[in-house]
C-alpha cells in the first residue's frame, strides 16, 4: 500500500519539474494535471481504507494495509487577506523571480513567474477593494459574468462551467446549482454537484442579475450571429460558439486577468472564497456562509475562514480611526 503513495509522489514530482521547465512540449505533457496534496492523499487512503473494510466483512482479506499507512496532515490551510505588507513582500519576492529568469537563456514568462511566487498562504484572499479592480479589468472579457457571479455568490469552478439558465431565475433572483462540468485530467465530465449541500438555492444581488441580463442578451446574439454553426445547449457560460467550457480554460484567462489588473495573485477557487469574506465583511454569521457556498458543515467554513476576521477587524480599526481629522 504504500508504493501507492510513493507513485503518487513521484507523479507529483514529475508535474512540478514539468512545470518549472521552460520547454512547451514537455509542459505539454502535464497539462491539466495537479500534484496531490495532502488532503488528496487523505481522500484517497479513506477510500481504500472504506473499500479494505468491506473486504475483511466479506473475509476476502485478513486486514486492512491501508490503515497501517501514516501520512501527513490533511489539514485545511487558513485562508489569508492580501493585506498592504503581505503584498509589498509578496512584489519584492516577485521582482527577485522576474529579474532571475530575465538572466536565463529559456526564463519563464512574467505570467510564470506571477503564478509560481511563493504565497503567505495556500489560499489567499482579495480586499474588497482588490476584487472590484478584478473585475473592472475583467468587465470586457466574454466571462465577465462567470467571474463575477463566482466573486460574489461564491460558486465552485466546475458548478459556474455547468449552470444552465433552466435553473436561473432573473425574476426571483435565484440560481439553482445542480450540475457542474469537472475536470479529469484534460477530459471533463458533466454531472451533479460534489455534495448533497452543493446542490442549493443560491440569491442574487441586484447588480449580478444586471451583468446576467446582459450577458444573456450577448449570448442570444452570438447565436443568431452564427445561425446553424452554433452550438446548442442550455449552458449560461459557453465558448463563442455555445461549445460547454473547459474549467482549466477557465481557470487560464483568470490567471491572465489577474496579471493583468496587476493584482497579487489568487487562486480562481480564492474568488469563492472572497465572496465568503464579503459575506463576513458584510455583518452575516458562518451559516449564511456554509449555505450559500454549499460546504458540508459549518466546521469547515470556522476552519477555512475564521483566520479572516483579524484582517477585518484591523481592516473596520483602520477606517473608523481614519474618519477623525488628526492634526501633524
């Protein structure tokens, strides 16, 4: 059981070597694949653990070799606001990196470069002042509407690719998340959310109804731009030509839109975390939290996001003392 592990490791090894590897052949190779973690490795030994034990019950086996492997922690990362000296140190870091790879024959590209600069934390999470600068960079792109219903009502990557407008209602103000597109590997796969929380009644604000109406009325367009060239289905986020969408295309052009507004960088899942800390920031508890973004438990949203509230609280220490006129 425990080559197991070792090939995973090693896989792991290979994806990151790839990765840093300036050759687009052999990046190539890895595209779509992510190193397993150790919460994946967890997920996957509590798998076979559970499979192993319905063997003994059938006395197919004598025990269980699974539970006898001993792996890191699983545990979840905090997630971390970008304050003001996260992100000086973060741009010094960063400059170091880009002036490194200018000196190399093959460096990395400056996107590269931006993504792979070690983060104070695994998950990082935008101000409310830096998210807007996302979107206002992002509002001219075709996916706007994805990134912005993501920024604030917190849908999974996969849940956004998926959502289809039978389950969006403009009028109530709801989106209904019961499909997701998922990645496996390059392929992709359609079918239901992760969890039974993940399938919920999500509201709308009144200013992401607007950028829905309108990227509805784009959308209708492009379809009768194309005629018979395009692509039917009941999918609100598509490709120009009403193809579904690939999350890791997704996932690319954030990268890329997040360079661009000159931002520190996230994750596209941090966004969904994001709109957690606007929930937060906003005076709502962590239930309202767990329901609208479809967690399991409300444990897991005190583990992910309890390490925010500091940063708020500096944050609100910050703005009330600066409404008093201080004389230098």
């Amino acid at each position: 059981m425990a080559s197991v592990f070792d090939a995973i490791d090693e896989l792991n090894d290979t994806i990151e070597q790839a990765r840093r590897t300036g050759d687009t052949a052999t990046r190539a190779l890895v595209k779509g694949r992510r190193p397993a973690g150790a919460a994946s490795k967890q997920r996957i030994r509590a798998t076979l653990r559970a499979a192993l034990n319905a063997a003994i019950k059938q006395r197919l086996i004598d025990i269980n070799v699974a539970a006898l492997v001993e792996l890191p922690s699983g545990k979840r990362p905090k997630a971390l606001v970008w304050t003001p000296e996260r992100v000086r140190a973060w741009r010094s870091d960063y400059a170091q990196g880009l002036a490194a790879e200018h000196q190399r024959p093959y460096g990395k590209r400056p996107l590269d470069v931006y993504i792979s600069t070690p983060r104070p934390s695994a998950v990082m999470v935008w101000t409310p002042e830096q998210t807007g600068a996302f979107l206002s960079v992002a509002r001219s792109h075709n996916l706007y509407a994805l990134y912005h219903l993501i920024a604030l009502r917190g849908l999974r990557r996969g849940e956004a690719c998926g959502l289809r407008w039978s389950d969006v209602d403009l009028k109530a103000g709801i989106v209904t998340v019961r499909g997701q597109i998922t990645q496996l590997g390059w392929a992709t796969d359609q079918g239901q959310p992760k969890s039974e929380a993940g399938e919920r009644h999500v509201a709308l604000d009144s200013e992401t109804i607007k950028v829905l109406r309108a990227h509805r009325k784009e959308q209708r367009r492009k379809r009768l731009a194309l005629g018979g060239d395009w692509v039917e289905n009941d999918f609100v986020f598509t490709r120009d030509n009403g193809q579904p969408l690939h999350p890791a295309r997704v996932t690319d052009q954030f990268e890329r839109l997040a360079h661009q507004a000159n931002l520190p960088p996230v994750r596209l899942h941090d966004l969904r975390h994001g709109a957690a800390t606007l929930i937060l920031a906003a005076g709502c508890d962590l239930k309202v939290v767990q329901e609208t973004l479809g967690l399991s438990s409300i444990t897991i949203a005190a583990d992910t996001y309890t390490s925010v509230l500091p940063d708020l609280a500096r944050q609100a220490a910050e703005d009330a003392a600066a409404l008093i006129p201080l004389r230098r």
